[in-house]
C-alpha cells in the first residue's frame, strides 16, 4: 500500500488493476495514482485538455464535475461516471476507480528490455554430469571415449561432434573431477569438459546491436532468468552516424572492416564484463552469445564485408543463421563458446525486426497484423493471415531530429511531448510541453515533432499539406525571414536564449520521413488487398515508437487509423527476441523458418510505391 | 624385353610371371633375371649354399649341375628340373624357365610405400559445381543461402554446417565467378566456396607420423593417384630417440609440448611443400590431411598432452578419430582444410598399427591371421576368425642395434645380410654377408642379427640359449678378455680397423628382445587357443620386417614356424592405410569400427606373460 501525501488519506481501490492506493484529500487522482507507480495518460500535461486521463468512479464522492470536464467528456460519458483524472480531486472516505485500458501508459521505462512471450527453457547449450570407472590395466579405454561412451548411455544419444579440443582436456578433466565430470554440448557438438559437476551453472548472453546503441541480458539458462541488463551506446558511431557511413567505411579495405568489427566486439565485451561481475557469474560458464541486430551490423560483428548491402540490389552475404566461435573474434566468454547471429530477412530487414516478429508471436496471429519498428530505417512486418511480408523504409534522420531546425534526439533538455490549445484565459493558442529530463528546453525530438504537427493540424493551424494557414491570427506564429514558424517555447522559457520553434520546412521535411513509413504500411496493407480496419493488433517496437502519442501518429498518418486498443508498445523486441533464441532451441527454429518464409517486398520497386508515397505527403482527413 | 650383357643373346622366358628377358652366354640365371628386375632371393650371396634360388628350365639347356647343387637340391627336386639360379649359366638358344614364389623377394624397396587394398574412391572431400541466377530486386535472395538453395537441389541434400566463413566468402566467389562457384564440402561440412568450376582439382594428403621418419603421400582425389611421395627424418629425435624420451620431454610442460608439436608441423609442411612443387599442385586445392602414428606421434601433433601414455594404464587421451582445422596448428593446406587424425587402439597401438591392419583387409581374413609390425615397439594384431586381438610389446632398442657391440640401424656401412656356412676348401666356417650402400662394413643391423643368431644355431655353433659351444674349433670364434665372440667379417675387411663381432653377450641382448615379440605372439595364440599351424596368413608389415629373412626369423623363434608361402611383406603400410582412408569414407568407418572393436590385450597383466617370456628366451628347437 502506498501512501500519497499528508494528512489524512483516503482509501483508492483500483479495481481493474486490483490495487490499493492511500491519498491525501485534495490531491488530483492523477497525481495520486502516478505516485503510487500507475502511469496514466495526460497529453496535455493535466490541463483537463486532451481527455486521455479518464477514469470511472464507481464508489466515493470526488470534487465536482469542472467545466474542462463537462466540455471534453461529453454528457454520455459523464453520466457512466467518467471524470478526468487531472480534475477530480479526492475529498474524502473510500473510492473504487476503475483506469480504462486506454488511460493507462503501457510502455517500457527502459530502452533496452522489451515484451517477450514465455517459451520452455530448451537452450542449445546443455550439461550432461558423468561418472566413469577409472582406467585400469585391465580396462585401458581411452579418456575422451570413456567419457562419451557413459554420455551416450545416459543420453540416449550417439552422434557427437567432437573435435580435437575436447581430447586435449579430457585427461586432466578426469583426474581432477576424480573420473566425475560435466560434458558441455552445444546441439550436439561437445563443447568442453569440465571436472566435477557443475550443471547448474550455464550462463548464456542475448545482444541486441542497434546502430545507435548496444543492448545486451545475461541470462541463468538454467533457471531461465534474466540476471543482468547492461547497455552502451555504439562507440563505431565515431565512424558514421548511420548505416550506410558505416557500410561506406566497413568496404572500403580489410582494416575498415576490422576496426568496426573490433569496436563492437570490445563494447560487447564490456557489457560482459559489468554484468559478469555485478552479477557474480563466472565468465568461463557463459557459453554461448545469441545476436541480433540489423543486416550492416550483422555483417560487420560477424567480419562479413557489408560491400553489397549498399548498392542495388542491396543482398545480404547471408539469410541464415551462422555460428562461430567466439574466441574467432574475441568475444570473452568461455573459450569454447559460440557466438550465434541469428538470421536476418533482407539487406535492410535485419535479425532485430525479425526478433521484433519473434519475440510478439506475429506468425500466431489470429487476424491481419502489423508490427512497426520506427527508426531511421524503419522496418515493417504485416501477416496477412496466409503470409508474412514485410518492407524496409529508408525514412531518413528526421525522426531523429536532423534536417530539422531544433530538431534533436530524446536526450535531457529535448522537448519530447507537446500539446496545443486554445487558452481561453488568453484568447490565443497556448502550448504545454514536456523536457527529457526537466531541464529548459534546447531542442525538439521525434516524438513531439509528431505531437506538434498532429496538434498544429488538429487546432487548423496548418493544412492537408502542412502549410501553415492564412487566416489563423495568433501570437504563435511568428515571420522570421519571410518565413511563418510557430513557437513552441518561447525565448524565456528556452536554455537556448531564443525561442524555438517549428517551420513550414521542418514539418516538410517531417512529413516526408513519415510519407516513407506510411507508404510502407500502405503498400503492405493494399499488396495483401487487405484495409487498417481488418488489423487485429499494431505492435509498435523500439525505442523510438515506444515514445510516440499513438493518436497523434494515426492524425498525421504516420500510423494507420485504427482503435487505440489494437496498438501494443512492445518495447525493445531485438533484445527479446534474441533471448527467448538463446533459451529455446525451438524459436531459433522459428527464426530460421520465419526468416526463410517471409516474403520480403523491395518497397522501390513495387509499381505502387509513386503514388502512395505522394499521397503519404500529406495529412489525412479528419473525423 | 631387357637385354642383359654382350655378345650373343638367349632369349629366357618367365613363364609364370609373363616376362621375356634377354641374356648373354654364360651368365647365371640369376645375374640375368636380376638384371632385368626380377628379384631373386640369395640368403649366402649366390655362392651355392643357401638354396633360396631356385628355379625351374622347364625347356631349353643350361650348363651342368654343379656339386653345390647336387648337395643343395637333393635328388628329388634336380628329378623335377629344379636348378639353383645362382649355379645354372645360360649357354645357348631358347629357354623357358619359372620362378617358384618362394624363390622371390617379394618386398617394398623403399620404406615409403606398401600394400594397400583398391577401395572406390569416395573422399569425405567433395566438390559440387552450383550456377545460380544473378541477384535482382525482385529476387534479392542472400548470397550464401543463394548458392545453398542450389546445392541442396542438386544434391538432393539439405542438412549442410554451415559456419560463418562461408558467408565472408560467398559475395566475392559469386561476383568473381560470374555467379557459378565450386562448394566445398567435408562430410556436410560447407569448407569454402570457390569462384567458377574447380570440381576436377582436389587433392589430400596422407601421413604417417613414425617416431623416427615421417612420410607423406599427395593423392589426386578426382582421379584416386598417388602423384607424389615424400619422407624425412622426424626432427622430434634430437629431443629424444624414442616413445619415452619424447613422452616425457612433451609432457614437461606446455612449452615443451609446443615445440615438439611445432617441429613435426613444420615437417609435415616441408613435405607438403616438397610435393606441391613437384606434383604442381596448388597448395589451397589440398583441403585435407589425413594422419597415422604411433599413439604418442598421435598425442604431440595434435597437442595433446601425452603424460598418461608414460605411466599405468598407459591410456590414450582419446581412441575415435577427431579433426580440427589445418590452420590451427599451423598445416598449410587450404585455409579452411581439415586434419583428421585416424583411431588409435591404445598407448602402445596407435593408429599406424590399425592402419597395417586395415591396409591388409586383416578384419576380412576368411581364417585366422596375424599382422606383426616389428620394431622398438612391436605391434601385434590377431584375427582370431572371430575377433580382433591386439598388444604391443616393448622389444626395446636391440632391433635398432643398441645395446650390441657392433649394433647400428641399416643405413651405409651396415652388414644387414649375414650367410655363415662350412667351407670345405679352407676346412672351416666361412661368412657371406651383404653391406648396405657397397661399403665397408662398420657394424651390424637388426636384419643380420637375426640371420648372423639362426645361422650359427644352424652350424652348432651356438646352443639353444645362445651361447658357444665347446666343442666346435673354428677360427672363426675368438676370446676377447675371456669372453668368446663370432667374427662376422675379419679386420682387413671393414672399415672400422677391426674385426666386426658378435659377443654372446650382444646374442643374449638380441634374443631378450625377441622374446618380447615371440611371446606377445604366442600369447595372442593361446589367448585364441589357435596354434601357429592354423594361420593362414602372417602379414609382416614395416621397415625393419620388411628387410628380415623369413626363415631366420623363425629359426630363432622371432616368429611362429609355418610355411614360408604365408607370410606376406607388406611394407609401410600405416602410410596405405591412411591413404585408403583419405580416399574412402567407408574405410574411415573401417578404422573407427576397428578401433573400437579390437581387443587389447596388456601383456604385462596377462597371466601367462611370466611364463611365455622365459620360454621364448630359448632357441626353438631344430627340425
């Protein structure tokens, strides 16, 4: 039980979510829910604004009805007993609220952790314990056989591939486990011998390697536990911001190539080494490394020259799966461990999106579903309900704030949420907005460049096409140059010492990256003769998703119209994608298969792309 | 047709072997067919007195029988046209002559190569030539998994392992073979892939890793031929002349280790070089190694520590076959070529032992056979007709000369062939003895211990237990500081300033190691409870059993008495059956069946091994 404030407090019963919430009388039920870890929706900030923070209370008496509350509800929802969490105020005695789902936020806090489906704990790396009689002169088995043959007696298996190392430590292995010892096996390759029994010790590791960012779980496969989450940003990033800098880098000779491949594979190792220690885990008993990551930074960790990734027909060296051993390029576990690169779908649909796929059960859908990853290179899958198709679009860095005049990345001091409306107390449009990291404002991101446009939209400041309309008369929009921008904070308000601001040009450039991605679902959605309205679920991976207002998405056309409930933030996938494949030697059959079966659609060449990125330009209706 | 001699010349056919020869007048049959390369035996160098020449004139006149053959023959064979090669001349017109099989040196002239079984070729190294369809954007299929596609349909074979190499190498072998590569497999194995059509160029190598010599064979593996053969001296030696020295100096510690391991490497690569060059062959078409040895030879080349082969039980690290990449310990071949390491059987059976017997068929044998590989350390393989026994007996360095006065190995200057007969024109003993490399003599080999010991048994100049008797006068046996010894060849004829001797001393040191291979295989007999008479085969594989007189060899109890027509010279088999190996995956099951089928028998801890030993120590008894 949490307990919200001073003085004397109330009981809230939270039905829906069976919680018990103490609040100090007078506190909005907003405030109180959040503090007791309930997040719940207010694109507006709390203002009684955008209506995402409704709740219904069922039993108690709150404050009465505000006139925010009476405009934005609505009499029919009024009298189900909706309020706006930001204005209902706790007074007094005992409540039950319930938080419908559509006010509750459902995102991951962190980047680096993700939804994962439960699977059966059945990792490739096993442990079998074994105890043989000692030699003797009248039983002069050779180590190695003597070992195996015990092994396949207890196994019920015979095949192993075994190669010469397992030789070299047989004998020693023997004597000091006193002719106990624990065979490793990966498949069905004898990896190690070790002395005694240590088969409650497999570590494995899950890494997800992003372009911006490596993300990487050590996992107790035998417990199937994530002990450790550990991330750093890509330090190849000093070698090109994005992917085709780095693809250019990478093919232009041998050591290219092996710098970038060494980068990687150092900052792997030193997520190894944090969690390894905070962890406690011993990283000779870490055994094998499962990675996914997009195509160029599959090729590069794993030494494969990404020469043809870049240029048409942008094909990858490899689809499958492959394996090495980790030691082959240095990789710090134990000294026979694998490291697995899970398969990748196309040049620019990689093993993350296909972990993104994995990890959702998008191959189990029921109905049509869709799963976006938003990036600078987006990445789309669309079952279809007979296949899987999926797309890759080139979106570009606006999402990420280039090109944009204070565009920025979701770091401190980035304006990440915006909402705009019109301020009666004022008479003018006014704005409220949320900064990473309470700090002053420096710079606009992704995620409330979509907010801005959605609102600007919404409130008629701009039109279909973006521009910003003649007949709006309000202080916000500004002429600098000759050029109308709005401001979205102004310069006192701002760590920059001017005010910032939006142009007629930063919401083109932003609607062409969105024309990218919409286009995309688009083609999918029209290729399989399929509408938004026959879509079950829309899951929404990665980071950058995980940080966008889902309706502002759908009011700019970024995402198709659909009922919010079918959205699902779902997080960072890759990383859970990877590790539900290092516990399940199953899902990494699934991998294999989904990545075999999907039908990859190049978005350039398909005789629909002209027209429905054109159309994508623009805004869509509204209701 | 060979012309031998001058002047006028008689036509002699062969009849049993097909060959005609030509010989001048008043040569022995014996100087001509040696002439023309049909080696023809003569234990006492042709002077008439051994009767090991035989031969029939089925038509045609030779010069009349001499006393010696009168002696020699005896009435009944000289009945039947038996002469003695060595004492019939030729004297005019037309023979036809046969040469009965016992009559012929039937050996391997040089160490390097020996019998081997014709087996179909089915290397575990295969090519197959895969074309595919350029990669499109509406076909943007991987590289790898393009060329992996093709391969299983045309092989009908899906399975393949496919590690990360592959799909470093695939863009560029497509590219730069237009889009038609060569897949090289081992086993299911994906190698490398090789730009265009490179199926007709496949080549392996076999070696067998003796402790004193290693050999190599270069082997055309589309075409089944031996296209060079190459040996040198181990270079492990100067770190020990034998199993123990080199056991114990490896497993010192991991530097030690290391250097022998380097040493025998970088001869192996020497020969690999060697052959290259002279076969023409291009080092990166040779993908596999495939090598015999001792167990210990076995141990340091792969790096395995080889400690436990020096104390009880003597068990061998590991008995199966195991493989590892050439590169990693430094094999030049193709840089992704495999070495296999055939079986071993146990510490003192290695694989060079298993190849004998598998070079032979010894698992085939329709009755019971034996193999003896005889040397420092002497193998024994029993075909019992119902299993497959085996031991190893540790006749030490005698054989190699040590330990005798005048000992030496058979290289130049070595009396390797000894004839001790009763010269009735200067009324006493006289000696014929052949010297290796037509020098002077400088000392005696194992050979001609063997024949120098039957010889003087034979002439009642030794007794049962080897020492002289009292009652024989002979110059030939004089008192050296009391003690009597045998004079091979007198001061003036060798090259050591003195007289060449045997010493009952050096008799008593020779016969001690007979025992141990005379007793090792009559345990293996009465393990069977299979008298020698019941052998149908004696298989006498190796250097030095290649170079023994068979008669000898049993007159002195070395091996089983039995019919000289049983006993097969079989030369270096270890190197054919690792050759048969490379050539056929199915004689690799062979060896692996074996290995593990064979019954080892420690003759140390054998009950009748006290008892067997003493009596073997003894001269056999004289027929």
């Amino acid at each position: 039980m949490a307990v919200s404030g001073e003085g004397k407090a109330s009981r809230v019963f939270v039905k829906n979510l069976g919680r018990d919430v103490l609040c100090a009388a007078s506190k909005t039920f907003l405030d109180c829910l959040r503090e007791a870890g309930i997040s719940i929706r207010a694109d507006c900030g709390g203002i009684g604004e955008c209506g995402k923070c409704r709740i219904v209370v069922e039993k108690g008496v709150a404050s009465p009805l505000t006139d925010s509350e009476k405009r934005v509800l609505g009499s029919e929802d009024i009298s189900k007993g909706f309020r706006l969490a930001c204005q209902a105020k706790v007074v007094d005695g005992d409540y039950i609220v319930s938080v419908p789902h559509e006010s509750l936020v459902q995102r991951y806090a962190s980047a680096d952790i993700g939804f994962e489906r439960a699977v059966p704990l059945n990792p490739l790396v096993k442990k079998v314990f074994v105890s043989v009689n000692p030699a003797s002169l009248t039983d002069v088995t050779a180590d190695l056989d003597r070992i195996l043959d015990e092994l396949s007696k207890k196994t019920l298996a015979g095949d192993y591939d075994v190669d010469v190392h397992a030789a070299r430590i047989a004998p020693e292995a023997l004597r000091s486990g006193n002719w106990s010892v624990t065979v490793v096996l990966w498949r069905n390759k004898v990896l190690s011998i070790e002395p005694g029994d240590t088969t409650n010790s497999i570590y494995g590791i899950a890494v997800d390697i992003g372009t911006s960012k490596i993300v990487a779980h050590l996992v107790d496969l035998v417990k199937g536990e994530t002990i450790a989450v550990e991330s750093m940003p890509n330090p190849q990033a000093s070698y090109g911001a994005d992917i085709i800098s780095r693809i250019a880098y990478a093919s232009r000779d041998r050591e290219g190539l092996e710098k970038l491949q060494k980068l990687v594979v150092s900052a792997i190792n030193m997520l190894i080494e944090k969690m390894s220690l905070r962890a406690n885990v011993d990283r000779n008993r870490i055994y094998e490394v499962v990675v996914a990551g997009n195509t160029a930074m599959h090729h590069i960790f794993l030494g494969i020259n990404p020469r043809y990734l870049g240029t048409s027909p942008y094909v990858p060296a490899v689809r499958r799966g492959v394996y090495l051993y980790a030691k082959e390029i240095g990789v710090n576990i134990n000294e026979r461990g694998i490291v697995y690169a899970l398969p990748v779908v196309a040049g620019y649909v990689g093993s993350d999106a296909l972990a993104d796929a994995v990890a959702v059960g998008l191959r189990d859908c029921d109905a049509p579903c869709l799963l976006v990853d938003i990036g600078t290179n987006s990445e789309i899958l669309f079952n279809t309900g007979r296949e899987i198709l999926a797309c890759s679009t080139p979106a570009g860095p606006a999402f990420e704030g280039a090109t944009i005049e204070f565009g920025m990345r979701a770091v401190v001091g980035a304006i990440d949420q915006v909402f705009i409306y019109f301020d009666r107390s004022i008479g003018d449009y006014n704005v409220r907005y949320n900064v990473v990291g309470n700090a002053k404002p420096i710079g606009i991101c992704g995620s409330a460049m979509i907010d801005l446009i959605a609102n600007l939209y919404r409130n008629n400041l701009i039109d279909y096409r973006g521009r910003f309309r003649e007949d709006i008369k309000t202080k916000r929009i500004v002429v600098d140059n000759g050029k109308k921008k709005f401001v979205v904070a102004w310069s006192h308000e701002t760590g920059v010492g001017r005010s910032i601001t939006v142009s007629g040009k930063d919401i083109n450039e932003f609607l062409l990256a969105k024309a990218a991605v919409a286009s995309g679902i688009n083609i999918l959605l029209k290729h399989a003769n399929i509408s938004a309205n026959d879509l079950q679920k829309i899951f929404i991976a990665g980071s950058f998703g995980t940080h966008i207002n889902i309706e502002n998405a759908m009011a700019i056309g970024l995402l198709p119209k659909a009922d919010a409930r079918k959205f699902v933030f779902v997080g960072n996938t890759a990383i859970s994608g990877a590790k539900m494949a290092l516990k399940s030697s199953e899902i990494r059959r699934e991998f294999e298969d989904l990545a075999k079966s999907i039908r990859y659609i190049e978005l350039s060449a398909h005789p629909l792309f002209k027209q429905e990125f054109v159309q994508a330009l623009y805004l869509p209706r509204q209701r």
